[in-house]
C-alpha cells in the first residue's frame, strides 16, 4: 500500500501527459507532491524525508520546467533524486553509527555489520546507475518515451533490484540459521 501511495504523483504526471502535454502533467505533479506530503502529515502527523526532498524537488525542477517553458528540467528531477540519495546513503557510511540501509531496516533484519554496509554500497551504487539511465533515455529518446519510461521503467527496475536484495539476503539469511 506504502509503494502505491509513493508513486501516486508520478502515475498522476503519467495520466495527464497522456491526455494533454507534459506542462499539464508537471502542474499535476506538483499539486498531487504536495496533497502526498499533505496527506501523510495528516495521517502519521509527521513529515517522510523522501516525500519532502521530492517535493521540494518537484516543486523547483517543475516550477522551472512551467516557468522556462522548458521540459529539461522536469526531465532531469530524476536523476537529481537518485544522486542525491546515492550521495545520502554513501555519505551515511561515515556519518552516523550506522548507515542508513541499517537505520531504515536494522529493526526487520539481523544482519553483520559488513552486509548492512555492503547492501548499503548496493543502494547507492543503483541510485547512481538509475540517474546515468534517466539521462541516457532523456537524450536518447523523445519526451514520449522518457514519460513511459519514468513510470514503467523505473518501477521495474527499483521491482527487479528490491527481488535481487531479497533473494541476496535469504541465501544470506539461510547460511545464518
């Protein structure tokens, strides 16, 4: 439920750039960010860093695509969110006692303190490859493509790498008991 809800302003931009432009669908985006960020403050009356950083992210990089009339800049947020969280989980390596993949998980999982760095190097290292992605299809493909592949693209890749570290920690998980 949690996963539908984070990706509700994206399948909202998807909707209405396939039934007016991407301009339409950055203003929806925007607006459905900050009923997202709204909603959640409401329910659990305290704020979730991804939805914040993104909204601040949508609200700047699609103000400036509305404003400039520009579609780069919406088209760029992605990798700008993916490289600053590669830089927040390698940066959490060092600051901190533990690094973030441990803070997020370490209550749902026991693992040696090798692992958790190591599936926190694994997180980074995709959030680094996901923005060299976006940006491969953003100059590489028409505005088209690049909507489809925001949407199908990236949530199949984030679904593949999510079954890659389950599957690498069950066998880990396994050797343990």
């Amino acid at each position: 439920m949690k996963m539908l809800f984070d990706f509700f302003p994206v399948a909202l931009f998807f909707a209405a750039y396939k039934l007016y432009d991407i301009y339409t669908a950055t203003a929806v985006l925007i607006i459905a960010s900050i009923l997202q960020t709204g909603i959640y403050w409401l329910r659990q009356r305290r704020f979730e860093n991804m939805h914040v950083i993104t909204l601040v992210l949508v609200c700047v990089f699609g103000g400036m695509t509305l404003l400039l009339h520009d579609e780069m800049f919406i088209k760029w947020k992605p990798t700008v969110i993916n490289w600053l969280f590669a830089l927040v989980f390698i940066g959490s390596m060092w600051i901190g006692k533990q690094p973030l993949i441990r803070r997020m998980m370490g209550d749902h999982l026991s693992l040696p303190d090798t692992i958790w760095l190591r599936l926190n190097l694994l997180w980074s290292v995709f959030f680094v490859v996901m923005g060299i992605i976006n940006l491969i299809v953003v100059y590489s493909f028409d505005t088209e493509t690049w909507v489809n592949f925001k949407l199908f693209g990236m949530l199949g890749l984030t679904f593949v790498f999510i079954v890659a570290q389950s599957l690498y920690l069950a066998r880990y998980m396994q050797e343990e008991s």
